[in-house]
C-alpha cells in the first residue's frame, strides 16, 4: 500500500477538504482515485513527496501524527 494525505475532496467522500489514505499502487500523474460509495473520481494532478510503504492503516496514522502532532509536510497527492 502507498499511503498519502488527498487533497481536495468533496465533502460526500471526506468531512474536511483532505484525507489520509492508501492505494494499491504507486499513484502516477493522471491516475483516477475512484470512491465506490459515492461514485466521485479524482485525478492525481500533483504529487508532493513520496508516499509511505506498507501497511495502509498505520502509514494513516503515521501521517496525521507526523501532520497533526509534530507540524510535518506529509506526502500529498
């Protein structure tokens, strides 16, 4: 899994304008994230840093720690 911080979402798929989550496969610039709850598409527009490796659940937690607690720049999509 390759876990980011989303940016840009619609309200239906996320409660704030961004999102802390995993994909299957490394994202490239193009790539349609798709919500099967909603229906919504995004497309990878930019892609600022590099993703986190491993274990989804954790590496979005990792995240928001890293953004949240400790002030860092995550990777963002």
């Amino acid at each position: 899994m390759f876990t980011y911080k989303f940016v840009g979402l619609d309200k239906s798929d996320a409660e704030t304008p961004y999102y802390y989550g995993s994909l299957r496969a490394k994202p490239e610039l193009g790539h349609i994230i798709a919500y099967s709850e909603t229906g919504n598409r995004y497309a990878v527009v930019r892609i600022d840093g590099e993703g986190l490796v491993g274990d989804g659940p954790a590496g979005q937690k990792e995240l928001a720690w890293a953004e949240i607690g400790r002030g860092e720049t995550v990777p963002t999509l």
